[in-house]
C-alpha cells in the first residue's frame, strides 16, 4: 500500500519523514510554488522572499547595469503631462533643458527644495549595451509639498520639474532639481520616458520606455528632516520599497545611487537598460 502523504498539494518523497527534510529538490520546488503564488496575488518577488525566511531584511539592493538587463516598464502615473493624460508640456518650446527647478514659457515659479542633481545613463541592449546616444529622456516628478506641476492644486499653472534632454555620447543625460516629497501610497521617486529622438517627444506613443527611480532610504530621511519637508516624514514611516506597488517587485534595479549631502545637494545616479526588441 503507498502513503500519498502530501504538502501544499505535493506529493512527499519521503513520507515517513518530516516536511523539513524532504530534500533539496523538493524545497526547491515548494519556494517557486509559492513565488508563482505571490505573483498571482500580486505581492511580487519581495513578498516571496518574506514567505521564503524569516530573517531579518537585507539591506537595499544596490542599482543593477544597464548590461544586467532591461529596466522595468512601468506606468507613467496619472501626472505624466505628455498629452496622454490632459496637460502637454512636450509641446512646448523650453522644455530641452537641464535645470528643471523653475518654470518656463509664461509661468515663472520655482521648486523649492534641497538640490539635487538626477543623472541617467541610457544602454542601448538591443547593440549589446552600448551608449544610446541621441535617445530623449523626459523626466517628472512632484515638488517639496507632493504636488505635481500642471495638475495638482496650486500647481496647475506651473510646469517646474519637468524636461528633457538628449542623451550624449556616453548615453548620459543630467537634470538639476530638488528632492521630492514622499506622499501618500508611494515610495519617493521620479518619472522618466525615453524616446528615440528629440523629435519624437511630442507624441506619447513613441515612448521606447517608461519607468521611475526609486531614492534610497537613508537619504529621504536626511532630506526629509529639513525645513519644508516636514509632511514627508510621517508619510516615509507609513510606506516602504519592498511594499511599493511599483518597486516592490523589481529587485532593486531602479533604486539610485545617492552621493553628497543636505548642504552641498546630492546626485542620483541609475543605469537604464533599453531594449526596443522588446516594445
């Protein structure tokens, strides 16, 4: 007579045994059961690590290459003012700039904020990771009070923190801008498309890439302790990275790297893996 004893529908090879010690292939087998499940229920790779262990977190994932695969497609949000959601910045003369901070055209506001410098380096995957030189990289994100230039209250007539520039030979672009704010339901981050070229930019169905940068920890709560960040420290506490409904399951391939300082300003850096095979 055979035992068909079983676990999590599984049929056990060693059934007089217990369940811990069924042998490798079997744990195997049990952890990308449940990495299927967790996908399904959309809780993604981070949450398949926390049903994995219970040890205690790892640190933040550093940033990946370019060469160690393509950045994560993810949505433009609902504030992305490329014409695909109301407003159009990309229409503009003015929007080819590196200093987003202020304003251009009729508005004249400026973000204030602690500097920030966000540099992009964009890889070309489908030539084998080479500089995707000339490729156009859109960026926007919210200002010190979580707002979003050209949509949100007190905000609408504005169009700070939103440019563009041309990716040079290395495939770098640099933007001069503030830290944003942490608000509610999302981990700090900025937006950015690419487009094939600067030409392309006013139409948003060209996009060969949509994604956001996720900012480190340690410097949101650096930043977030000085003077007119105050409403981002308590939003910070109610959010995390592995939870965020964008990075939670990317593994750490668009967290940037952060040098510098609240005095000085910081520069974050991320590699961007394109592969227009892919679109």
């Amino acid at each position: 007579m055979t035992d068909d004893r079983t676990y999590e529908g599984r049929r056990l090879p060693r059934p007089h045994d217990e369940v811990v010690d069924q042998g490798l292939g079997f744990d195997i087998g049990t952890l990308l059961s449940r990495r299927r499940a967790l996908r399904f229920l959309g809780l993604g790779a981070a949450g398949a690590a926390l049903a994995a262990c219970t040890t205690q977190p790892s640190a933040a994932p550093a940033a990946t290459s370019p060469s160690a695969g393509e950045i994560p497609e993810e949505t433009a949000g609902p504030y992305p003012g490329d014409g695909s959601n109301g407003p159009d910045v990309l229409d503009q003369s003015g929007v080819v700039r590196s200093d987003i901070r202020t304003s251009f055209g009729p508005s004249n506001g400026t973000a204030q904020g602690v500097p920030m410098t966000l540099q992009l380096v964009v890889a070309d995957l489908a030539e084998g990771g080479t500089p995707f030189t000339g490729v156009a990289v859109y960026v926007w994100q919210c200002d010190r009070e979580g707002r979003y230039s050209m949509y949100s209250e007190g905000a609408q007539n504005e169009n700070y923190l939103r440019g563009v520039q041309i990716a040079d030979a290395a495939g770098k672009v640099r933007f001069t801008t503030i830290f944003p704010a942490c608000y509610p339901g999302r981990w700090p981050h900025i937006h950015f498309e690419v487009y094939p070229d600067e030409t392309s930019i006013t139409d948003a169905s060209k996009t060969i890439a949509t994604s956001q940068v996720a900012l480190p920890q340690n410097a949101c709560e650096t930043v977030y302790a000085q003077p007119g960040y105050e409403r981002s420290v308590r939003t910070l506490r109610s959010v995390s990275l592995s939870d965020d409904n964008v990075f939670g399951d990317s593994g750490g391939a668009q967290l940037g790297t952060v040098t510098g300082d609240v005095n000085t300003g910081y520069t974050v850096a991320l590699n961007v893996g394109v592969d227009t095979r892919t679109n």
